[in-house]
C-alpha cells in the first residue's frame, strides 16, 4: 500500500533533485548490500495483502472505509484509493508445512473482525476483482479516501498525462468512457501475494515468474464486469494500465512505457536491472522527508527506493524490506483478483509459489528457450479469455491453457511444495482446487457470466447483476471454492434484497435516434420497422436535440398535405424533460405522471446515456409481481 505521509514532488529544483540525490544513493547502498551478501537468503517467507470492497444494503459500493477503520483500530486494516475499498495485511510466514492453512486462518479471522465493525453501518465485506454492481456516479472524486498520498498521486498522474484519461475495452461489449481522475482505478481490487527470494536467485526467479504469470492468471480470473459491460475475463488488467497511464494521446511522439507494465527485457544479473531502468523511464512524482540514513534496526530502509516503486505497477513487483532486523528481496505477484473466496485465493497462491519453488533446470536462464514477447502476449491473452486462452510455451510450442496446467504445471507446483516442506496433505488440499476449477473450467469470471446471463431471461441487466453479487455474497461467506458453486436458482431470485431504486437501474441504453436534419419519412420508418413510439434526436457529438414521438408525428401528419419533404426538427419536441442517471425510479415516474408523457430522455453530463419509458417500469413491475 506504501507510504501515506507522502507529498508531490516539489517544482523547486533544489528540493525535487535532493530527493533524488536520496534515490540514486538508495540504488548504490542496495548494489553494495548484494555484492556484500548482506541479504536475508537463509529463510523464505510468504504475504498476502486482501483488498476489499465494501458495500451497502443493496449491493452498491458504500464509501464510509475511513468509519470503519477508525472504530476497528487495528493496524492489519488501512486505507485503499477509494472510501468503498480496503486492505488488510497478512503477517509474514515462513514458507513452509502448514504455511497455506495459516494464511487461510489468518485471512478468515481479519475479514471476520473487520465486517464485525462494518456492520456497525450496515455495509459488508465482499471480495470481487470489480464490484459487478459499481457504477460511474461511484466514482467521483468526492468518494476518494481523504489521505495525502492519493490526493497526491491523482494530481501527479493527472498533470503528467495533461488530458483526461480515455478508457477502451473490448469483449463481448464494448466499453468506451472518458474520466477527469485516476478514480476508475479504484474499481480494481486484487489479492497480493509476496514471496521473498534470495538475492543470488533473484534473477532466474523473476524471470520464471514472468513466464507462469499467463497460466496461473488464467485459471484465477475473476473479474468480467464493468459498468454493466461484458469485458475480459480478468478485466483489471486493462482497468489498471489504462486508469494510470500518463502517456498523452496527444503528444506522444515516441514508444514509451505505461507505469502499469509486464517489463520489456528478461533479467540478466540482478534485481537492480529493474530499479534502474524504473528511474530512467518513469518521472519521481511522490516526494518524502525521509533521507537515505533513514534505518530501521539499524538496516537501511531504502525509503526513497521504496517510494518510487510504489509508484510503478509491474504485475511482477520487486520490493525490498526488513524482517526480524534482516533485509530481503521478494516478488510481489499483483495480478491475482480478491475472490472469488478465501480458499480459491490460497489455492491461487499455493499453486504460484508452488510452481516458484518448482522452477525446472531449463527455465533458470529461460531466455534461451522463451521470448519475453510470448510471456507478454500469453498474459493479456490469460486476461481476455481465461481458460479459452492458447499459449506459446517454452520453445515455442502452443498449447491451451488447460492442458498446460493440468499436464505440466500442477505436477512442478506439487513438486515445488514439497519441497518447500509442505506435507503431501496440504498441498494436495490447496492444488485440488486449482485442478478441479480448471477441469470444470468453472472460474469466478465463469460463474458470474452464466447466472448473469440466465438472470437476464427475466430481468433487466442491473437486476441481474444485482441479484448475481447477492449470490455471490452468500457462497463467499460459505467458503466453498468457486467450482462446487451452484447457479443461483429461483429460491434465491424471490428472496433477493435487490430493489429498483435510480433510473440507471432500468433505463434503456440501446437507443435508437435520429439527427435534426434527418428526413420524418426516414424516422418514421425506423419506428415501425423497431415498433417504438419514442425516438430520441441526438447530434454529433450525443447531446440531445429533440424528442420525437407517435403522437407528434401522427398529429403532424394528419394536418399536412404534403410530409414527404419534412425535416425532423419541424416536428420534434424542442424542449423535452429530461432526468439523469441517478433521479429516483419514484421522481422519474412522478414527472412522468405531472407532464403526461411516457418517455424521460437519460441525460448526464449534457450527454444522453439512455431512455426511460412506460414499457421499462411495466417489465420491472411484473418482475416485482413474480417475486
């Protein structure tokens, strides 16, 4: 989570270039800690950070993190970028028999505690790689945690880039959005795992870290929703490049590469290879006090070095500490989602350290046998479809993901546990899961897919997610691993605490419309091509116009002797009322009733995002008569 007493880098020259000064001597004390084999290299541990989300009543992200730590008074919990989000930290084990079932314990105990003090509030504690229920209004600025290194990083990112941030993602849906803040970050909520690595391996670790992270991202994803969108499987990965990239799409004019980043080259001596190319590539934009005499037991603390990082998101993250007064290297693996339960996060965990550990003869100097460039593309591929995903493996061969993992991997990860001292009990327990997800090919992202797709046969697709996180909600809390999930049945539809509140929740977004200028003969003929009695006139650029409806048209026509030749702004409604997103399904109708119209254009932001009719509120009140 890193450092929170933390300011923008000064644009006093004398004082950005004394932090540095910090930052490069940082660099020079950690080279001679290697070359003086002052590392911690005689025990290996384990970590794990758990974000979280946090919800209301009905499912919706409910920003009041800063309430609930500050009564919960334990340092396990802190802040994350938005007031709806969380983290808690995992004490350090030593990896080793009965490691994973600690973790778990640990794991189940802190979430236990902390939604003990959330539901002082009524919130809850779910854990989603994305929140299926988040929407755009809960991404405000309003709604980021009022602490000074977010403030700070959101202004540093923003004036780096100079323009607003431009989000495309593309699956089954398409998801297009402009935003003034780095706020879409905080969709985002992973499950961190850390592994500490002696320095002399460091290297030919990392590397074979780089090369499992599309297999093992493949089997753990779940994260295919946003804003209502069908998108990646694991879409976080798409999220957390594009919600901190800095490169303007304005003014670039070379290669140049995104603060989120798999890497560009295969280690070759040490972990210094990637803290240096970090400071040549990416702008110091967080500042401290903190020199580098700063020591903790009288062990350098690296602050500077620390801080700069944590402002660079490899999926694969050196990180340097101090534990029992010794100073260590790990990786941090930051691609694994929160969810979809404890057990399916430990088996994710279990399976990566295990194939760490497991690392065959051939692949410690694996640029020999793998181009970085395969690693990459197996990733992002292991982020688009999951399981679905074909890879180029060592020496080229291609080879589905599934059968990659089954045949070849979960065999190195239980040979990799072994011998790390875990019993055969326990690594089979953890490894199980993996095999049994895979077989079935039933992950998190799966799950939710299925049942919000069977949902939506009788429901509208706000309805359906709803319901679908409620489910999800009830088997996390069982702690029943995602592939003996059971599809959410009609029991559960009729007892649902999903409610109808905002238009957003059942407006329509699939818009027919027309332009000004457009042709009535051309307008009327969609109408009843489509059988609808409104259609929306937009421009350009998707501000609204006008409104046309069968009734204007049909008196219009009845009173014209000639219509062939008639624009649709002669006929349209000039001034229509209109709601946003977030009016009241309660308001909405009551405006409706007062003006005696059927139809409420969606506006926000002088943009139309949809259109609430009569047949909208008739499909939720039938639905509501079904429960």
């Amino acid at each position: 989570m890193g450092r929170l007493d933390v300011t923008p880098v000064s644009t006093k020259p004398q004082e950005s270039n004394t932090f540095i000064h910090h930052l490069l001597k940082d660099v020079k004390l950690l080279e001679r800690m290697i070359a003086e084999g002052q590392l911690d290299g005689d025990i290996q541990r384990i970590g794990a950070e758990q974000e979280i989300n946090l919800i209301d009543s009905a499912y919706r992200p409910y920003p009041i993190m800063p309430e609930v730590l500050a009564v919960a008074e334990d340092s396990h919990f802190t802040h994350e970028l938005a007031q709806f989000n969380g983290e808690i930290n995992a004490d350090p084990l030593p990896l080793g028999a009965g490691c994973f079932y600690a973790l778990e314990n640990q794991l189940n105990e802190h979430i236990a505690k902390l939604n003990h003090f959330a539901h002082q509030f009524d919130a809850k504690i779910l854990l989603a790689g994305i929140l299926p229920t988040i929407r755009r209004s809960d991404l405000d600025k309003t709604f980021l945690t009022p602490i000074g290194r977010y403030h700070a990083l959101d202004i540093l990112l923003r004036e780096l880039r100079g323009e607003p941030y431009d989000f495309r993602i593309e699956g089954t849906d398409l998801l297009l959005d402009r935003h003034d803040s780095t706020m879409f970050e905080s969709c985002n909520t992973s499950f961190q795992v850390h592994l500490q690595i002696p320095a002399r391996e460091f290297a030919s670790m990392y590397n074979w870290a780089q090369a499992i992270a599309g297999p093992v991202l493949s089997c753990a994803t779940n994260s295919p929703i946003l804003l209502g969108k069908r998108l990646w499987r694991e879409t976080r990965i798409a999220l957390f490049q594009q919600a901190v990239d800095t490169r303007s799409t304005t003014s670039q004019t070379h290669d140049k590469e995104p603060r989120v980043s798999f890497g560009t080259t295969w280690l070759e001596e040490s972990v210094l290879e990637i803290f240096k190319e970090d400071i040549a590539r990416h702008r110091v934009i967080l500042n401290t006090t903190v020199d580098s005499d700063d020591k903790k037991d009288g062990v350098p603390r690296l602050s500077s070095l620390s801080l700069h990082g944590g402002t660079i998101y490899r999926w694969n993250r050196p990180c340097y500490g101090i534990t029992s007064g010794k100073p260590h290297l790990r990786i941090e693996n930051r691609y694994l989602p929160a969810g979809p339960t404890i057990i399916d996060e430990v088996a994710n965990s279990a399976f990566w350290i295990g194939l760490m550990q497991g690392i065959p003869k051939e692949a410690k100097d694996i640029s020999r046998i793998m181009d970085l460039e395969d690693a990459r593309t197996n990733f992002l591929k292991a982020a688009r479809m999951g399981l679905g995903a074909q890879f180029r493996w060592l020496d080229g061969r291609r080879i589905t993901a599934k059968n990659l993992i089954i045949d070849h991997l979960l065999p190195l990860a239980y040979s990799g546990l072994q011998k790390s001292g875990l019993t055969k009990k326990e690594a089979t327990h953890y490894l199980n899961v993996i095999k049994q997800r895979v077989v079935s090919e039933k992950t998190g992202s799966q799950w939710l897919l299925d049942n919000v797709a069977a949902l939506k046969k009788s429901s509208t697709t706000d309805d359906a997610i709803v319901t679908a996180t409620v489910g999800m909600l009830k088997r996390q809390k069982e702690n029943i691993p995602v592939h003996q999930w059971k599809p959410i049945d009609a029991l559960e539809m009729k007892s649902s605490n999903s409610r109808y509140h905002s238009v957003s929740q059942i407006m329509s977004k699939d818009i027919f419309s027309v332009q000004a200028s457009d042709s009535v003969e051309y307008a009327c003929s969609i109408m009843d091509w489509r059988k609808i009695h409104h259609m929306l006139v937009i421009d350009e650029k998707g501000s609204l116009q006008g409104l046309l409806t069968a009734g204007k048209l049909v008196h219009h026509i009845t009173s014209q002797e000639q219509v062939g030749n008639q624009l649709v702004k002669e006929v349209m409604i000039k001034d229509p009322v209109t709601v946003s997103s977030d009016t009241t399904l309660e308001d909405a109708i009551a405006l409706m009733q007062k003006h005696k119209i059927g139809s409420l254009p969606v506006v926000d932001e002088g943009r139309v995002v949809g259109f609430l009719s009569t047949n909208d509120i008739f499909k939720i009140t039938a639905a509501l008569l079904k429960k």
